[in-house]
C-alpha cells in the first residue's frame, strides 16, 4: 500500500510537497529550486518574522533553516501562494469600504492558499511525531479550515451557515473532486480501467451512511411533529447522536492505525525512509519540527482572522450579489475554499494514484461528517448555541440520495471517465437545485452578537 | 458477448423481432419465408396501407430482398401471430365514431397499438441492419421506447402532463419489477439446477444511471414538498428544465460510452451478410428481412398508424377512467404499459428460458434507463418547445415509489446472478406496487381535463 495512505486516515492533506513539485516541474527535485520562485514574488510577509535565533537542532538536513529560508520554503514555494496578499487586501478593503461582497470575495481568496499550507506544515509536522499522533494531526486537522470557520460562524450564532457550509463541503468533495479526478484519470489512461482499494471505499461509504442515519433522525422527527418536546428534543438527541457519532469516529480511527501500524517506519534520524518506496513524493520532512509547529499557529491565526472576516460579510455579500446565503455556503464557499484537494485529487488520477485521489475526497468527506459535524455541535453545546442535527429536510434528502448514489458508483472498485462525467453532473444538478432553494431559516437568520 | 448486444445500447426492440417471430411460429429456427402459410390463416388486408410500390426497389443485396409489395406485406404483417390483434386499430375508429363509448374505445386502441408497437421495433432492427453499429445503435436507443413516446406527445399536446409523467414512470416501473422479475422467474424454473449468470456491468451501469434519473427526478419534488423554492412555480420548472439537458447529456455521454467500448466488437453488415456465420450459435436470424428502404418505409407507416391511434388512445383515457371506475393514475401506471409492452415482455421471458439473461436485462433494464434518462428529459424539453408546462415533479408518492424501487431493483441486480427466487420477489413488489396505485387518489389528475389541441 502506498506509503502515503498509511499515515493514519487518508486526509487530504498529504499532498503537501508532491503539489510543490507537481506545480513546479513535475520531478522529483528539491525545493531549493523554490529560490528562483522566490524573487518573482514580492517579499509580502514583512511584518511576519517572529525571531528564530536558535531554533533546537532536530536532526535533519535542513533543520538550520534561518526565518528567510523558512520563509521561503513555506511560504513562496507554491505558485498558489500568489493568493496569500489577498487576505491582507480584504482586511484594508473592509476597513476603507463597506463594500462586503468585496471583502467576502477577497477573504476567500486569501484563505485559500492558507488553507493549502496549513495542510502542508500539518504533514511537515506528522513526519516527526511518527504514525499514530501524526495520524491524528492528519484526521483533525485535515479540514481544519472548514471548521476555524464553521466555529467562527458558531460564535455569530450562524448555525444554519455552519451545517450549510459543512453540507457543501461534503457535497462538493464527493461529487465534484471525485467525479473529475474519475474523468481527468478516466481519460488520460484510456484504455483500462482505473482501480482503487474497494474496501477502503466501503468503509467509508459505510460511515457516510451512518453520518447520513444520524442527520436523518432529528429532521424526521421534527417533520413529523412528533417530538416529545417541541424544540428540546431534537437538540437532545442531535447532542446525544453527536456524541455517538464522535466514538464511531474514534473508532474508525483506531481501527485504521492498527491495521496498519506494522507496515509504517517513523522517520529515522537520517530520512531512512527516502529511498524506500518508488513513488516521486519527497518523504523528508522539509521544515523542521518546531517549525512545523509555528507555522501551525501562524496558519491557523491567519485562517481565523479571515475566517472571522469571512462570516461577517456572507450577509452582506448574498445581498450585493443577489444570490441566496445557502448558495454561498453550500455550493461557492466548499468550490473555492476546496481548490488545493481538488487539484491534487485530480492530480493523482491522471498519475493512476487513484487510492489517494480517494483518500482526498471521500476521506475529507467522511472526516467532515463524522467528525467536523457532530464536533459543531459539541462546540455548539460547550459555547451555548443551539446547532442541532436536523439539517433541514431539503438539504437531508439532498445529502442522503448524494451517498447513496456515490456508494452505489464506488462500490465496484473501478472507475472510468463516464463515471466521472455522472459524478459531475450529479453535482450540477445539486449545485443548480440549490441555487433555486430560497432557505427560510438562512433568510431570517440575523448575526447576532458576538459572545 | 451476443451478437445481438453489440448493436449501440441493448435496447429492448433490437431482440425481439425476429425471435418474436420466429418463436411465435415455430419455436425453432426456420427462415421466415415459411409465413406464406400463415399468411392464409389471417384474412383481413390492412388496406388502408397500400401504397404503390413498383418494383424498382434499390436492391440491398441480401437473400431476401427483393421483397415486392406483397412479399413486404407478408414479412411485416402477416409473419407474427400477434397481428392479430391489428385488426382491432380500425376496429377502434369505428367504434369511435359509431358510439361515445370510451372505454371500449381506449381498449381497442391499446389492444391495437400493441402489435404496432412490436412492428415498429421490428423495422427499427432491420434497419439497424444496413446502418452500420453506430447509427444503429442511436436508432436503437431513439426508437427503443418511440410507442410510448409517441403517447406521451400526444398527451403533452392535450395537456395532459400529468398522463405522461404517470406513464412514462408505470413504463419504468413494469419494465424493472414485472418483466425482469417474469424472465428472472421464468429463467429460473427453466434452468433449476444451476443460478443464472449475467454481466454484472452493464447491470450496475444502468443501475447508476435510474439512480442519477431518481436524483434529477427528486430534487424538483422536494424542492417544491419543502416549500423552499425561491419563486413558487418558477422555480421547480426552471430547475427541471436545467435537469432535463443534464440529463440529456449524460445519456448522450452513456451511448458514446457504449458504442466506444464496442465499436471494435462489431463489424457492419457487407453485400452478401458475411457475418452469417458468425453469430451461429444463436438462433436468431441475424440477416435482415426486408431491404433497407423496405425498412424506411414501414417504419413511416407504423408510427403513422401509432400515432393516430394514440391520439384516440389520449382522448379516451379520461372516458375510460370514468366508465371503468378506475382512476387515471391507475390507468396510466399500470394498466397502459403492461398491455404496451406485452411484446417486450413476452421476448424477455423467452430469452431468459433460453439462458440468455444478458438480452433479457437489455430488454427490461436498458428500456428503464431509456426512459428514465432519454424520455423524461425528452418530454420535458418537448413541453418547453410547446409551451407545456411539464416538469420532472412527479408528486411524492410517485417519486417515492421510483426512489424505493430503483433501490430494491440495483439492489438484486449488483450481484449478477439470478435466480426464480428473485424473479418471484421482483414480481411480487411490483404487485406491492400496483395495490398502492390501485388505492391511490392522485390529486392532480382528477380535476385535469383535456386541453384544446393547439
């Protein structure tokens, strides 16, 4: 098995440095060829440097990198990375303008390659910690973006803008970045037919399934009017579900590391793993580990600052661009915050990886609905919001067919353009319905005051 | 693979014809010339259908082609004992315009389509024959369903899309429980000792495609049960419509598909039908009856003849609903695709006695996704161009039963094997079916009266 999908759950955000590569030439080489990258872009991080004089030695060959060539190495090393002065542009925008649908915009686009690199120094940090822990960093941190904002919605008190956002993200990863990494694999390996580990596929269809009985029981419940206590319940039983929920996770969790464990080595103090499997991923960690860990909190302290700009204008700019808040959340929010998994997912089919492609999609999609959304709602409880299960029934029905027709395509165990191409207009057909949904409660739903 | 498999899509009409034919005979495998004795049994000429035909015909090149006129009549008409029921066509118009009675009327009509209906699949297959594979295929895959196409154009131009949303899915319906779970059963008792076998495929491709017609079919329902669209009336048409071309398109991609991954399989018929041999160990009779322009011809005059008789058949249904106590819904669902369709069922039952359960499943499950994915979108984009304000809501309860049934059937499908057990619970969930029909108002139809013809 690939020695990529053995670290822990298949997240998404293993693609770290084969991005690097691929955006840049590829091959297989360094990313010291980054420096040339790195006088193209301007020196946009000024005011970024956090003093590193004596950074604890960890051992590897890079581990002397100075602020500048981490700098370098995290920051201009991805052509995606141009994006990264949006962010700053959205907050001078909002304080010079009230132009919202701007501010919205740009956040977006500046968390985008945040998104990206947060994902990398998580890998970067997995290296060190070896399977188990790095395994974990990878599960939870995996779709760490989608939940910074989802928590920042939570504090406004946006629940319906969090389980829609989160809905989209689900939706868009497992039709959307499946069905073109099955077409654009489908059609540069034309003649066979493509393979993928049906039984990975399985389980995690399996656990879509149940995240999808968990979300179906509170919004039955209210539609039936048939609670015990109008309103009360179904909190209960989505806190109660959650909780479940949570475990099966866990579960799932352990489950994958130990039926792995014995076929993954940590990394050793000389990168022994270098020269062990075929494939043209750079397996040395790049950064080292105290690095890893600072960039982790730079990342994620920049992701939120966005965040926070993010979910005060989605009002605003549903307004300016006349289209209904739960076409932002569910279809335009998931596609552009998605980019990075969705290139790489694409990616690794056309290089017949498509284990991996797999692993990025279906993986973050079972990881957002058994972990990102039943933790909202733990949050939820802790913070004293009301988000609940019961996802409304047009956006539970939508979620439940959306699984099943995945499972059912997934379920062979091969995959082909034609495949893809269902996948795709699957999504369209969703992504069109949404756009027709006028969501009652969405519409009425006023930002509260921050807690 | 059959022979028979590699023209385009399985569509359910390629298959019959000729076995049809040559079942209803003789069961065995004599060349079709044998109908001349036929012939004398039935006595009435369908003489409106004369038309001159010199003998100048392009000559196709194959045994039996130069078919004159009374050659063609014999092959066509008087080959299959199911003409007997043409009669009952003008029979029909006469008793239209005799008496008010509809009911008698609607069933005369029906009884009267249906052998037309076979015809016509007979023609399309001979003139897939000259054609070549490709556009064989696209002529299979149109013209597969083109009987209750034709019915539902009718209907839509009366107004009427209520009929054609319940017909086009009781087509559906009976084609996945009632003929698969026959010729699953039928197979099964047949062949006792060993499990049936087909391709596991072709079965969970067009198992993936009724599912993506229920998720295109779904969304407008419960968009509209939700009370969520964002301009009542507006919106579902809208999303409907846009769901319609996708639809379109990916069946369209569905047939490029399969033609892709059989072209190489398939080599076009030559001057003196070389493939002869090559298919022999089938009994069906794989050179074509009548000449390419033969084919034309009748395949003119049969959907001619269907059309005006589903004009008839559209504007009595109502009568008919009322004279028989039954409601539309019932009618459309049940009753007019089981008596449309005998055909078909009686070919998926023999193919499947005869251990070739892959036609069989192109007869029942690729007619399905015909419908599902080239019918309904169809419809729907025909009743834009006319104006017809017809959508892919199908109500709850129908798109329920659609969602439930696509389910069960992918279901029994996925494992590729067969057996009577099977085909006894296909058959028994389509009487589930059928009884919650039976018992079902459908609030739209009761007060949807005939529109003007425009």
């Amino acid at each position: 098995m690939e020695n990529k999908g053995q670290v822990g759950v298949q997240p998404h955000l293993e693609m770290g440095p084969l991005d690097d590569g691929a955006m840049h030439d590829h091959d297989d080489e360094c990313l010291y060829s980054s420096e040339m990258d790195a006088q193209k872009t301007n020196p946009i991080h000024s005011n970024q440097p956090v003093l590193f004089p004596d950074l604890p030695v960890g051992g590897n060959k890079m581990t002397r990198n100075g602020v500048y060539r981490s700098i370098k190495t995290v920051v201009f090393s991805n052509k995606l990375n141009l994006l990264m002065p949006f962010g700053p542009l959205a907050i001078m925008v909002h304080k010079m303008s009230a132009s919202n649908g701007w501010v919205f915009f740009l956040s977006l686009l500046g968390i985008t390659p945040l998104a990206e690199r947060l994902g990398y120094a998580t890998e970067q940090l997995a290296f060190f910690t070896g399977p188990t822990v790095g395994g974990l960093l990878n599960a939870t941190f995996g779709n760490a973006t989608e939940l910074i904002i989802s928590i920042y919605a939570l504090k406004s008190g946006m629940t319906r803008v969090v389980q829609l956002s989160l809905l989209g993200s689900i939706l868009s990863n497992m039709l959307l970045v499946l069905g073109w990494a099955f077409f654009c694999g489908g059609l540069v390996h034309y003649g066979k037919e493509q393979v993928f580990s049906k039984a990975t596929a399985v389980v995690n269809s399996g656990l879509l399934l149940m995240a999808v009985m968990g979300l179906l029981f509170p919004a039955v419940l209210h539609y039936t009017h048939t609670e015990r206590q109008v309103g009360k319940s179904e909190l209960a039983l989505s806190r109660f579900s959650s909780c479940i929920m949570l475990l099966a996770y866990v579960a799932y969790l352990v489950f994958q590391l130990k039926s792995q464990k014995d076929t993954y080595v940590p990394v050793g103090e000389e990168g022994s793993l270098n020269g062990e499997n075929d494939d043209d991923d750079d397996e040395a960690p790049e950064i080292s580990k105290w690095e890893s860990v600072i960039w982790l909190a730079i990342m994620t302290a920049w992701i939120s600052i966005l965040s926070d700009y993010l979910v005060d204008t989605i009002q605003g700019a549903s307004d300016a661009w006349n289209v209904p808040i739960a076409f932002i959340s569910v279809i335009l929010l998931p596609i552009i915050g998605n980019a990075a998994e969705h290139a790489s997912a694409i990616m690794f089919a056309m290089k017949d990886k498509l284990d991996i492609s797999l692993g990025v999609a279906i993986g973050s999609s079972t990881q957002i609905s058994m972990f990102g959304i039943p933790f909202c709602v733990v949050i939820g409880w802790i913070m004293g919001q009301e988000m609940d299960l019961n996802f409304q029934l047009f956006e539970t029905a939508t979620l439940f067919i959306t699984v099943i027709v995945v499972a059912f395509f997934l379920q062979e165990g091969t995959s082909n353009y034609f495949k893809g191409l269902m996948l795709i207009l699957c999504y369209l057909i969703v992504a069109a319905s949404f756009f027709v949904h006028e969501d009652p409660s969405a519409a009425d739903q006023s930002k509260q005051p921050k807690t």
